[in-house]
C-alpha cells in the first residue's frame, strides 16, 4: 500500500452531505488507529471497496442470469456470472450462488434445500462455538427445524492433550440416537481446524446429508491452510467478509445435484432483489483470492494467530483448547483474573484501542452477554502487513490493558502505544484524512 494520504473520491461525491462524509471520516480514522481484532472482520481491497460503491446498486435483478424478472440485466448478468465462475474455480466446486445477503441466509437456504422443516439436524452447540443459525433459541432456525447439539471435549488441564476439541464420539453418538436428516458442520469460535471428513463418514453412516458452514476459515480454505470441504459436503455456506476479504455478504457453492433447490432457496424462498453492488464486490475478492499472495496471506493469518495465542498465554491468559490452528484465539479470563468478565475486558480494551468481542467459552458460568471469554482474530490485522513481532507487542499491550483496567493514566499511555503501532501499518493509505 502506498503511503501518499490524499482525499479520495468519496470526499468529493459526499462533499454535500458533511454529516455522512464526517461520519465516514471518524470510522475511517477509528479503523486506522485502533487494533481491529475481531475474528470475523478484515479489510477490504480498494477494488472491492470500488465495485462495492458503483452504480451497480441502482438495478433491480431478481431473478438469475437469464432469467430475470427486469429488463436491463444485461451487464448485470455478466457481474453474477463473472462472480459465479470465479467462485467455482476459486473452489473447485460445480455450483455457486453468490446471492445471500449474509451468512445467516446462506445457512437458512442451506436447510430449506436439503431438508423439509421439522426435520432434525445435528450441528454445534451455540456456546461451544456454534452459530445462532445452527439451532439458537433465540434464531428462527430453532422454529422451523429440530435442532440436536454436540460439543466440544472437556478440558484436561493436559497441556500435551487439553480437550476442548470437536468430539467426534459424541457426533456419531448423537447421530445414532437421532437419526438426524442433516449434519452441520462449522464454527463461530472455535480455535480449530475442522476436518469435514469424519462429519462425512458418521453423516453417511446415518444417511444424513452434510452442510459445512465455512463463514470462519473461508479464506483459509480458498488460501490452501486449511481442508476443504468442497466436494466432501453436500452444501457449502460461507461469508465474503471474514478470512476471505471481500465485501460484506454470503456465498454457497453445491454439488450440482442442489443447485436448482439452492437458488430456489436463496430467490425466491428468501430474499428479494440481489445486491449486485456486492455482488461485483464479491467477484473482484474472489480472484484475489486465487492469486499467489492469497496463499502467502492464509499462511501469514495462521501463523499471526499463533503468536498472539503465545503472547496472550505468557500473559497468564488459558488459550481455549490450548492454541490455535486457525485465525482466532479464544481466550478463557478466567485464569487471569477470576472477576473479570468478557464484557469488561471488552469494555477496557476498546478504551485502550484494541477492538476485539466477548465471547463464551465451553461451558461459560456467565451468560453470552457477560461470558468469561475474550475471541481474538488476526484477518485484519494480516491485510495491514503486520507480523509475529507485531503480535507479541499486541499480546503484551492486552495483558497491560486489562492489569490497568482501573488506571485512566495506564490506559491512555497503552492507547498511544496502539496509536503508534497502526500508524506504520494503514489499511487504507489513500482514504486517511488530508
Ligand atoms: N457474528 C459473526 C461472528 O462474529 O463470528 C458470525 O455471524
């Protein structure tokens, strides 16, 4: 990235409405100058930022390609199936659908393509890692289908074997005793990676059909650091904006034989008009996501992990399932400081300029709003160009932070620190303020 600050285009478009384009301006410097280590954030591209903001928003494409229900889709047309040739080579897969708004309908329209509600489905538990669409009370999921839940292993308190990792006899168990119609596999916050063979095998021991919700590690699969599960499972549900760098939005790639119930699911089981804005967003990611430094990227955003899971760890904090293979570390207080909760140290981070969320941890005594845990990821902070030596700093500042938690001095001397450490890494050079 070039270090040349000059106003962007947007200034001179947005220069009528100063609220919007001060508002602009105060998230622009917030994201350049505070450590952005939510798990499932990045930066975009430029590019991705470019198609994202084009006159593509302006057309109403319901339908497919060739077969819309508006004129004038004919370069719109192009767009999606640009996006969708470069999904499918980017995995390999025989059909894509780069329609869902977010990952929550990718999911949805998952279970409306291969099941018929009131079926039941196996898939992670809420507070052992799992999503809100894989069964939450509190998701629309949990009304329509029947959800039984598997987990994760005890902890051992075993540094060599710490547990906290799928247990795949209990998957097989459960599988056995419900005769699910559908297996889920993936994960909001689990350090991991999620092999989705053994989901195979027990889903065909049970006949069962196989959904892998890679909204987390699709970049990392796209990147070669971790399986794919493209061409394993039946169904493939992902997000654009975590590991892979795209805009914000949802993807599904199937084996053929679903692509009809896929698309009817997506449009017009669930949504209406596509955003085809996001959509061009999703194509530009997409082959940037098959060039070679995509590779060197993945590798890059596990190998950051690991050494913010080491720095975090020397800080006195236990590391859920003992490390990380992926993008994330899910971080249990507990073992720092018994009072502290997800929500404060959240609160004190984001004070200190480290942006990360609560999180429950397996088994958390305190509710998902409070929790005992902290989820940390290293997607955004990778794009920047930031390394291993950045990660350990980091680590030390989060045990500083939340040490000083009742220190307003402390703080603001680690709020500089943050300052100065973003300043040599920008993630947008040219959008800085003039
Ligand atoms: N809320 C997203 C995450 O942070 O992982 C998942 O939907």
């Amino acid at each position: 990235m070039s270090s040349t600050d000059h106003a962007s285009p947007f200034d001179q478009w947005l220069s009528g409405d100063p609220e919007v384009l001060g508002l602009l301006g105060d998230e622009t410097e917030r994201q350049s100058t505070t450590l952005q280590l939510i798990a499932s954030e990045n930066f975009t591209s430029t590019a991705v930022l470019a198609a994202t903001g084009s006159v593509l928003t302006n057309k109403y494409a319901e339908g497919y390609p060739g077969r819309r229900y508006y004129g004038g889709n004919q370069v719109i047309d192009e767009v999606e199936d640009l996006a969708r040739e470069r999904l499918k080579a980017l995995f390999g897969a025989e059909h894509a659908n780069v329609q869902p708004h977010a990952g929550s309908n990718a999911n949805v329209a998952a279970y409306m393509a291969l099941i018929e509600p009131g079926d039941t489905v196996l898939a992670m538990r809420l507070d052992h890692g799992g999503h809100l669409t894989h069964g939450s009370q509190a998701s629309i999921t949990s009304k329509v289908w029947n959800f039984v839940s598997y987990g994760v292993s005890a902890a051992t308190g075993d540094p060599d074997k710490p547990g906290e990792i799928i247990d795949f006899d209990q998957v097989a168990d459960l599988a056995r005793t419900h005769r699910p119609r559908l297996i889920v596999a993936g994960s909001t916050a689990y350090a991991r990676i999620i092999d989705p063979l053994p989901f195979r095998e027990i889903a065909d021991s049970v006949g069962a059909k196989f959904l892998f919700d890679a909204a987390h590690p699709a970049g990392l699969i796209a990147g070669g650091a971790h399986p794919s599960p493209v061409g394993v499972a039946d169904v493939v549900t992902f997000t654009t904006h975590k590991t892979l760098r795209g805009p914000r939005g949802g993807a599904i790639v199937c084996q053929s034989e679903y692509a009809k119930a896929v698309d009817s699911a997506i449009f017009p089981g669930l949504q209406g008009g596509p955003l085809e804005n996001v959509i061009a967003g999703k194509a530009v990611a997409f082959a940037e996501a098959a060039r070679p430094e995509f590779r060197r990227y993945a590798a890059d955003v596990v190998a950051n992990a690991r050494a913010l899971a080491d720095a975090v760890a020397a800080e006195g904090i236990r590391l859920v399932s003992g490390g990380t293979e992926n993008h994330q570390v899910l971080c249990d207080l507990r073992s720092f400081d018994a009072e502290l909760t997800g929500k404060v140290a959240q609160e004190v981070l984001d004070r200190a300029g480290i942006t990360c969320n609560r999180n429950t941890i397996p088994d958390d005594p305190r509710s998902p709003f409070v929790t005992s845990g902290l989820r940390l990821g290293t997607a955004a902070v990778t794009t920047t160009g930031m390394g291993p030596a950045e990660m350990t700093r980091i680590g030390a500042l989060i045990g500083r932070t939340l040490r000083s938690r009742d220190d307003d001095a402390a703080l603001g001397i680690v709020r500089a620190e943050v300052r100065e450490l973003c300043t040599g890494f920008p993630p947008y050079p040219g959008l800085a303020r003039a």
